[in-house]
C-alpha cells in the first residue's frame, strides 16, 4: 500500500504531519468528493501529481491540457451529480477565466464545483502578482481561503457543502506558503457523497437571455442567502484580546497573527477570516467598533479587503498607496504592528544561484546554437514561453517571456510589424505548453501567412512542475497509452515540421539555419528538437562517465556549458556527482570540445575500489521514551539553508518524526520549505518548529540553531536575523560555486568568518565524514549534520532513542545502516 492510500485509508483520529496540498488532497478522498482535474501549476501541482495520482481507484482524477478546459471538465461532473474540484494556480484562473465567469452565475441544482487557485503572490514560480479577489467579487463566487493546514484537509468538504446548498460554483484560496509547508493535521472520519439532483441542462446554458435570468436569480437568491450564511459562519472567528487594537487577517495571514499575540502581543484583538467573499462586512464593521484603537488590515495580494472596509465607511489600517508589499510574512506583520525587532544583519553578497535546466537536459544543446546566433547577430529575437524553457533566459537563448502559449503570437505580431525580421527571430515552446494553448498561436500563424520559425522543445513531459504527463507524453495520467501525436497534429495545421534529435548539436544548427533561410521565401517552419526529459528517462541510462585528454585539451572552456562539469586551476574539465552523462546520449560537453578531447569511458575503463570501510551494525528495534513536558523544551524552531539537492526536505522528514517520538504531536509540528525553481540548483530555506508554535515562517530572533549546508547560503538576506540571542550556527565547510560564476568572486573563508564573528558558530567538514562512511557523492551529509544537531541545546535535551527512531522510519531499508553511520559520525564530530 503506498502512503497516500495509506493516509486515505488511515483511522479516524490519526495525526500526521503533512504537505499542504497532501492535506488537501488526502482531505478529498477523506471527504468523499467524487473527481478532482486540473493543470499542472506550481504551488498547486502535488494535489494531483504526489497525492490523487497514486490513488486513482479510490477517486476519478486526470490532468487535462489546459486550465480552461480542466475547468470544464470539471463542470461536466457536476452535471452528472459529482462534486469535482478543479487545481490551477493564480495565472491559470485567468486562463479558465471565460469559462469561469460564464459559469458563475449558474445557480440551479447540480454537483459541487470548486476551484482550488493556490496562491503565490511572491512571486516564487508565477509570472505575475496579480490579485483575483475583484473577479472574485464581480462573479458572485463564495471564496474560502484555509488558515492553517488543518482547514486545508477540512477546505473539500466546507466548499462541496456550500456549492450545493447554494448552487454555485466555490473558491478555495490558498495561500502557498500552506500549499508547500507542512503542518499537523487531525484526520477525520471518511465519508461519502451522495449524488446531487440535477436541473434540466437546458438551464444550464450561456445564451443571453438566461445569462440575463441567472444574474438576476443570483441577486435576488444567492448573494442575500449567502450573505447571510457567511455573517454566521463560525469559520469567521474573532479572537478576543482586551479591545485596544486589533487586526483583521484571512488565510495564512491569520496564522501569523496567532504566532504575534501568542509572542509579543496577547492583549491585541484578531479578526480572523475564513471567507473573504462575500466579505462578512456586518461582522467587521462589530469588530471595528468593539476596538477602543487603530484597526489593521492585512491583505496579501493587493488590498481588497482594505479598500471593501474603506466602502463600508471603516477607517482601518493598511498598505498606503502604490504598496509593493504582496505578501506579508511575520517579521513584516511585526514591523507593521510597531514591534521593535532588532534585525541582525551581514554586509555582504550573497553569491547569485539564477535556477538552471538539470544537468544533461535535452534542451542544453538547442540553447547553445540560439545563443550563438544570437551573439552573432544572425537571431535579433527569441520570444520564450512558460515552463523548462523559460529558464533558457540565463543562457542568453531566450528574451521576452510572457504566458503560457504567447511566444508564437508574440512573433507573429513582431513579424507584422517587421516583415524583413521573419528570418531574424524565432518563437520558443515546451511540448506541454504548444499542446495547452500554443498550438492556437502555430494555427494563427499558419491562418496569417506570416513567414518564420517557432521552436518546440520537445521532452515529453510537463517537467517544470514535476514530471506530470501532457497530451505529447507516451501515457496518461492513469497509465494508457498515448493516441495523440503532436507533430501529426502540428503538421494538420498547415505547418512544416522538421524533427530533430536534441542530443545532435550540428543537426539542431543545421536545421535552424535551414528553416531560418526558408522564412526568406515566405515559409513558415515548427522545429521540434526532441528528447526526454531526464527526470523520467529510467535510472539505467545514468552513469555513462566522460574523460578528457588533457594533452589534447586546450583549456579553451567550450565544453563548460553544464552544471555537471566545471574546470580546474587548468581550465580543463571535471565532471562533478550531478553529471548525468546525458542518460546514455551524446553529451554536450563532448560536442562542444573544438579538439576532440573528451570522450565516453567504456565500463572496461573504469576501475571500481570496493569500499574498505565496514559499517557499525545499526540497531533495528529501537526503544523511544514517553518525554513528560518537563523533559522537553517547550519549543524547538531552527531554520536550514543550502542549495538545491543538498537534501534539505530530507531534514524535514526527519524533524517531524523527532517531534512525534518526542511526544510534540499533542501541540504542534510544522514545517516550511522552499519548492518550485529551487530545485534547479538555486537557494533553498527550510524551516522547522515544533511545541507552542504557529507559523511556517521563523519570527526573527527566535531560531535556536541555523544550519549552513553551503558556506556562502549564510550571507542570504534575513537568515542570521532569523537566530535567537545565544543560539548555535552549524556551518558546513562545503563550497558549491554555481556554473559559470568566477571563483574568485566567491566569498573567501576569511570574509565569512569575519562577518560572523561573535556568533557561536561551529565549523563542520561534514561531506568528508560522509566520503569517509564510503558516499563518494556526499549524499548523506544532510545525515552527518543531523547527527551533530542531536548534541546542540536545546536539541539534545531530546534522548537519543528519538532521533534514531525518527530517521529509522524515514530512511529505506537498504540506506539504514549507512544513515547510522552518518548520523553517529555527526555525533563523534561534536566531541
């Protein structure tokens, strides 16, 4: 059984710490809701790819191409009785935004539908900031926006509920800061739905006359009942302080103002909201006038709820003006409130870590040739798309970028304008996103006779997000075989289309060149450079390992195009443990090398050492505890940086169990964790609390210990400040230097040391002790520091029993011995 059935099927009243978008989906089972679609978008993807997707026998699941048409798909539930939630992000509502506000004012009997939008207002993966709470509002559409990640796994329900009892479609808002934090969730008893009755689908039509009806049955009908119900809502909660001032705050916002009062402020009053539309305005304007002082309001986003109690003739308090503030964190929320937080800080730069596509991907040779043309002047333009590809910015193989599916038209338009450009510029696209919405663009090209090239990089997968399948993947999301053909289909619209093999460097320059050439006589030409995606091609591909002739070498740099390689105090090249060796392909440093000096090394060549090292026996049955509150500190925070692949989620897996062995499971564990476009090799932050603790995200000032995965991660903005007076930094000794920055700007031992000075700070060579166990790759370092993090206060007031126990069941059987050896080595460093 795999976990998540497990979750689905676990007993009433099993606590677990979970993801947020786990929660949510493991709620939708749980709650019985019949189908769930979508479109793959970052922060809301798991819902479906790491939670709904491994249980598919239990609920009727799929990705479909688009957002526009996940959301209609969904509404076909609904007329067959089903509840259905549909997944997207922010953007992607905008996208199914005819289809949503052509539904919206439906208000006759049918299933439940419910929009799950995540939000990231940040932004961290999302191409732009902007609010919907104003579409929301001129759609007539409940909006329910979940505050911890318990009313994420609740949200299902509370939404199916209200989309019946009052016929129409429902927002569930999340923010994703929840989505991809984990927190302590309560799981409760499974249920399931009955069928709803459905009216005559002839009333559930768009023409004009009935949307004029359904306009006016929703004021007349829906809003005033809806009104009502949520001005009676207990999900709206006003928690009492002594009436001299008070906040209003919805989604995790509200979170955060429990984590304020419980440490600086409990005298302060929390208007805390679970529904933002419609806004429960005869409540707030109770809360306003229950407050003796100033009134706060705290909107993510822009600031609906701000300008709404303004309207209602409130004075509160918000943003001003022209505010940049898009999303409030704790620390923020403090400084808004006047607390004084002394903020420690370093005077340096960090060192820049721009996401880049993986090691060995399909798309890195394409880049190269763009690049090159357009270095050369032969390309004036490249007009880029959403996903993998966008990341082509950083190597100069791409310029403007916009949304999904809007490269081609955004070409079509610039060789409009600029008919002499046609053989000067080119359109860029994933597979995913011409199968989404590009293919309208190709269709509109051909329609136009507008002479070019348009690119469609070709990996099979929907790969930004995770790996979920598209229309262009061999199979679907339940395992069938694929019948749609994107290049037939790509060739049906008028288009030439040229294939070409993404691993074959001359090819791709050869035919862009050709189909550049024949622009010039008024052709327009799809170039599919195609190969899989890494991420899904099978583990036996990986290994093939690369030599250099260093006497043939020039120590030119052309083959240092990769984050798999970078070059010695020679200028020559070394592969590091991430080169993939282009699964089995050609690889691209070795197509770059002018000299033919790299090449593959046949398995008679590499010599394999068996390891001398001999593993202490680890323990199987471990005995843990019962803690009394006495025995264990009342709370334990600390925050993690590192980069991308260091094994920072692993951290996290662990720490949630070494808080249920300690007996925290009565209180609460939480977690947060940096998702999306770090794990291209960027800059990622955890952070874990457990106790009397609320917020995902670390107060300034109150984390007992910061570990330091990469030495230069220390010098990111806001992490010192996040240390408690006397707290513990543990610092790992380890440099990752991103591909193509110059090693000489990298902050020196010295620097870093001077900057920290007066911090207790405890300088550990964990990757040599984790070479040392037999990793050649370092992998289990993350385990060596876990180790020494047992022996630092107030961690090691935790018995050991509980921290082997918590890495025990985290840790596959075959890895165990070895992450005991790891963890009792951390531990043997600290004496």
């Amino acid at each position: 059984m795999n976990a998540m059935k497990k979750l689905c099927t676990e007993e009433n009243g099993h606590k677990t710490v979970l993801q947020g978008n786990i929660a949510f989906a493991a709620g939708c089972v749980r709650n019985g809701i019949h189908a769930v679609d979508g479109y793959p978008g970052t922060p809301s993807s798991e819902v479906i790819d790491k939670g709904l997707s491994q249980v598919q026998e239990m609920i009727t699941v799929g990705w479909s191409v688009s957002e526009s048409v996940a959301l209609g798909v969904g509404h076909g539930h609904t007329l067959a009785g089903r509840d259905c939630v549909v997944t997207m992000k922010i953007p992607g509502l905008f996208q199914a935004g005819d289809v949503f506000t052509s539904l919206a004012t439906f208000s006759v009997p049918r299933g439940g539908l419910v929009l799950y939008v995540a939000t990231d207002f940040t932004p961290s993966s999302t191409q732009h900031v902007i609010d919907p709470h104003l579409l929301y509002k001129s759609t007539f559409v409940p909006v329910f926006e979940p505050r911890s990640h318990q009313e994420l796994y609740e949200a299902s329900k509370i939404a199916a509920d209200l989309a019946r009892k009052f016929n129409t479609a429902v927002v569930i808002q999340p923010s994703g800061v929840l989505c991809h934090s984990e927190g302590l969730v309560t799981l409760t008893e499974t249920t399931t739905r009955e069928l709803a009755e459905v009216a005559p689908m002839k009333q559930l039509n768009a023409l004009p006359n009935l949307a004029r009806m359904n306009y006016d049955r929703v004021m007349d009908e829906r809003m005033p009942a809806l009104t009502k119900y949520i001005e009676e809502s207990p999900l709206n909660i006003h928690i009492k302080g002594n009436g001299k001032r008070g906040v209003i705050a919805y989604g995790v916002n509200a979170l955060y103002m429990e984590e304020y009062k419980d440490l600086y402020d409990n005298d302060i009053d929390v208007l805390s909201l679970g529904f933002t539309n419609p806004l429960p305005i005869q409540k707030i304007k109770d809360f306003c006038a229950s407050i003796e002082g100033d009134v706060y309001v705290l909107d993510d986003g822009y600031r609906y709820l701000q300008d709404e109690c303004a309207a209602a003739g409130l004075t509160v308090i918000g943003k001003p003006d022209f505010s940049k503030v898009t999303e409030w964190t704790p620390a923020s929320i403090a400084a808004f409130l006047g607390e004084e937080i002394t903020v420690k800080t370093v005077a340096a730069q960090p060192v820049p870590r721009p996401p880049m596509i993986c090691a060995g991907c399909p798309y890195r040779l394409f880049a190269q040739v763009a690049s090159r043309m357009k270095k050369s002047g032969q390309l004036e333009a490249i007009f880029g798309d959403i996903g993998c590809n966008t990341l082509l910015y950083f190597m100069n193989a791409l310029d403007t970028g916009l949304a999904m599916g809007a490269s081609e038209s955004k070409r079509t338009g610039y060789v409009l304008s600029k008919p002499e450009s046609a053989s000067k510029c080119i359109s860029l696209i994933g597979d995913g996103t011409e199968c989404h919405s590009g293919m309208d663009a190709t269709r509109n090209a051909v329609f136009r006779h507008v002479a070019g090239v348009k690119v469609v990089l070709d990996n099979e997968w929907t790969a930004m997000t995770g790996g979920q399948p598209s229309p262009s993947s061999p199979v679907n999301l339940a395992g069938d075989e694929n019948r749609f053909v994107m290049t037939e289909a790509l060739r049906s619209q008028g288009t030439d289309v040229v294939e070409v093999d993404a691993y074959n460097y001359k090819d791709i320059r050869k035919s862009l060149r050709k189909a550049l050439a024949d622009a010039d006589e008024g052709k327009f030409t799809t170039l599919v450079v195609q190969g899989t995606c890494i991420r899904k091609v099978p583990k036996s591909a990986y290994g093939q390992k690369l030599a250099v002739d260093h006497e043939k070498c020039i120590s030119c740099g052309a083959c240092n195009i990769c984050s798999g390689l970078s070059l010695d105090e020679n200028g020559q090249p070394v592969w590091n443990n991430i080169c993939s060796g282009c699964v089995s392909q050609t690889p691209a440093c070795m197509q770059m090398c002018p000299k033919g000096a790299i090449s593959v090394i046949g398995p008679s060549d590499i010599k394999i050492e068996k390891s001398s090292v001999v593993l202490p026996e680890p323990p199987q049955e471990i005995t843990v505890p019962t803690l009394s509150d006495e025995e264990r500190p009342e709370r334990l925070s600390l925050s993690i940086r590192g980069v991308g692949g260091q094994g920072n989620l692993f951290f996290g897996k662990v720490l949630a169990q070494l808080a249920f062995a300690a007996g925290y499971g009565d209180k609460n564990i939480i977690k947060g964790e940096t998702h999306g476009m770090a794990q291209m090799g960027g800059p990622v932050v955890s952070t874990f609390a457990c106790g009397n603790v609320r917020s995902p995200q670390i107060i300034p000032g109150t984390a007992d210990s910061l570990i330091v995965m990469e030495k230069s991660e220390l010098l990111r903005p806001g992490f010192l400040g996040m240390l408690k007076d006397g707290g513990t930094i543990l610092f790992a000794d380890t440099a990752i230097i991103p591909q193509g920055f110059d090693a000489e700007q990298y902050p020196s031992d010295e620097v870093i040391a001077e900057l920290v000075d007066g911090y207790n700070v405890i300088k550990l060579d964990i990757l040599s002790e984790a070479i040392k166990l037999g990793d050649t790759t370092g992998r289990c370092a993350n385990v060596v520091m876990l180790g020494a993090l047992s022996t630092v206060a107030p961690f090691n007031a935790l018995p050991e029993e509980c921290w082997l126990s918590a890495l025990k069941n985290v840790t596959p059987a075959k890895m165990w011995a070895g992450n005991y050896a790891a963890f009792m080595a951390g531990k043997n460093l600290m004496k």
